[in-house]
C-alpha cells in the first residue's frame, strides 16, 4: 500500500520502495523478517510507525 501512495505522491520513493523491497521472493522474505524483527523490539510503537521509519530510513519521506 505504501508504494502505491507514493506513486502518487513521490514517484522516487515509490522506484526505491520497488527496489528495495520488490527485486525478488527471497529479499521480500528478509525484508519481512527484519521488519517484524523491528515491531517485535518495539512493542510499544504502531506496527504502521514502525514500517513508515524503515521506509522512510531506506527511502526518504514520502512528502
């Protein structure tokens, strides 16, 4: 859902979030894999906050 909001907000954000998240089965997997790693740390954040701040670290904010 997140790259479809920043196709239409920041065309670039949606290319990085492609590419870092999108190349293939196995780095969707990892991906997935660090971010619950990240919410299960984090218990007291927003699971939707948590996916944001690795987004955003990886691929700048979405404004």
């Amino acid at each position: 859902m997140a790259s479809v909001i920043a196709t239409q907000t920041k065309p670039s954000v949606a290319q990085c979030i492609d590419e870092w998240y999108f190349s293939s089965e196995a780095v969707r997997a990892q991906r997935n894999d660090e971010i619950r790693q990240t919410i299960r740390e984090n218990p007291g954040y927003h699971p939707s906050g948590i996916i944001y701040a690795w987004l955003k670290k990886r691929c700048g904010a979405f404004k």
